[in-house]
C-alpha cells in the first residue's frame, strides 16, 4: 500500500461513509476498494460516465477482478441510449445510503457531490421532445448558441466550457420556463449532510497526473479498447448520451479511418487532461471544506 494511502485510511472512522473525490487516473477507485477490503463498506459510483453499460474500458470502470473483491454500485447500469441526471443519480444511491453497508462513494463528477451532500432542486423531467431538440442543436450549431438563450442568472454561474451542463440549463429552461438558477434556489435538504460524512479530495501534480493518463490509455489499449469500440460501432451516433464518454468520438473517427493511431492517442490524453482540468478546477472552487490529501 502507498504511504499516502495508508495515511488515509489510518485517519478514517470505519463507521461512518465516505466520499473521495479527484480527477480522473488519481487513484480514486484503488483507494475506495482499499479501503472497502480493510474496513468493510461497498464502493458507489459518483463518476457521470460509468454509469453507462456500453463504455466499461474508455471510462476506467473497475473490472470484473476488483468488482469480486468488493461490492460495486451503480457502474455500468445505464443503457448507453438512455439520458440519466443528477436526480435519477441520487434516485439510485438512496437506497444504498440507508442500507446496511457502510457506502465509499467514488467518482470525477463534482456535481453529483454538490447534489448529495447540498441537495437537489426538484426540477420535472425533460420530455423527449426537448432533449432531441438539444441534441440537434448542440450537435449542428454548438454549445454557444444553447448559452446564448440561457437566462442571465444562469449565464453568470455555469461551466461555459461544458457542453453537458449547457445543454442540461438550456433543456430545463425550455421544459419548464424558468432559469436553472431559479430552480436550484429551492433545494431541497441534502440526502447526506458534508458533516455526516469524511470527505476526501485527492490533490495531484499536474505533470504527474498527465504521465498517469498517458500510461492508463496505454493500458486501456492493450487491454481491448480497440474491441470495446468496434462493438459499439454500429449503434453510435455523437448525440447518444454515452457518447459523452472522453474519448468516444476519436475512437468513432479512427475506426471510420479518419484518424491513424498516433494521432487517436494524442486525441484521448489531450481530452482527458482537459478534462482532468476542469475537475480540478471544479474541487478547488467548490468543495474547499472537503479534506484535500496529496496521492503521490
């Protein structure tokens, strides 16, 4: 076990849940199912793309070997063709949360942190209608003309370098007339309070963390994400909602012969570290209370 590892676990209370944050290829998975092994509990996805069924490797899901190590939840239970939100996310773990087993709660998606431990606005459901709309219109015309039709409260907090979180704010105020601000300013109570919970952020150097990506998509290569696409081929289109997983399009693009090797693998580090940017970005703003532990 890494030092910084043992370190983490020996100022844990085996009793209460926990939640780790950190960027993608920090080690988040590796410690929860440590820490699952050497105290007991069961691992909970928080990571936005591995709920999909259709991208176990390109999403970094755990495998089958560490899932027989350890109960996993909610990785890869969501039809690839199938819209999931924050609130159908925190539907699933609410059960997970007052049952038995002690929950380790793993993943890159800050905003379902922000959901669970600050609670949720009740916002009704997007009807069909309006999300194929936005999907066309992302894909044809871009995230920016979604954001230029976004009510100013809105504009002034979103992530205008997210095409997911612009198209949610933009379907919200279609569906139900009301800015997305407005509806988050009747949130309702948290299902699990920071202060009942030991909240981890894993802190990386940003050097360090981008050898960690290029090695793991190496990793991802030699263990079958050349076959991992091709099975997906047929059904892909870039509006289908697992084709938000990092990667997916230049995978689409070198299989169609559009893009050679060299030139796929500088595709997927290149996203994925800007992505890793944007969650760290997204730590450092939002959950400042959170104990932040260096992993390397």
């Amino acid at each position: 076990m890494d030092d910084w590892q043992k370190a983490v676990l020996d100022g844990l209370d085996p009793g209460r849940p926990v939640l780790i944050a950190g960027p993608t290829a920090s080690g988040k998975s590796a410690l929860a199912l440590r820490i699952a092994e050497e105290q007991g509990g069961v691992v909970v996805n928080a990571d936005a793309l591995q709920v999909f069924a259709d991208w176990r490797i390109l999403t970094a899901r755990p495998t089958p070997e560490d899932e027989a190590r350890a109960p996993h939840r909610l990785y890869g239970h969501v039809p690839g063709s199938r819209a999931y939100s924050v609130g159908d996310w925190l539907r699933d773990i609410a059960p997970l949360l007052a049952g038995p087993e002690r929950p380790i709660v793993t993943g890159g998606t800050g905003l379902y942190f922000a959901a669970l431990t600050g609670g949720l606005a009740d916002i009704p459901p997007t009807p069909p209608e309006i999300r194929a709309t936005a999907d066309s219109r992302l894909a044809t015309e871009g995230p920016a003309a979604l954001l230029a039709e976004l009510d100013p409260a809105t504009l002034a907090r979103i992530d205008r370098q997210n095409p997911v979180r612009i198209q949610r704010a933009w379907e919200v105020q279609a569906t139900t007339g009301r800015g997305l601000a407005d509806w988050h300013g009747e949130t309702g109570a948290p299902l699990l309070p920071l202060a009942e919970a030991q909240a981890l952020v894993l802190e990386t150097d940003r050097d360090w963390l981008a050898r960690r990506i290029a090695q793991r998509y190496r990793l991802m290569r030699d263990h079958g994400l050349l076959d991992e696409a091709r099975a997906n081929r047929p059904g892909w289109y870039p509006t289908l909602p697992s084709a938000k997983a990092i990667g997916a399009a230049p995978l689409m693009a070198h299989l169609d012969g559009d893009l050679d090797e060299a030139g796929l693998e500088t595709a997927i580090t290149t996203l994925t570290r800007q992505y890793a940017k944007r969650q760290r970005s997204w730590f450092r703003t939002r959950m400042r209370a959170w104990s932040w532990h260096r992993c390397h």
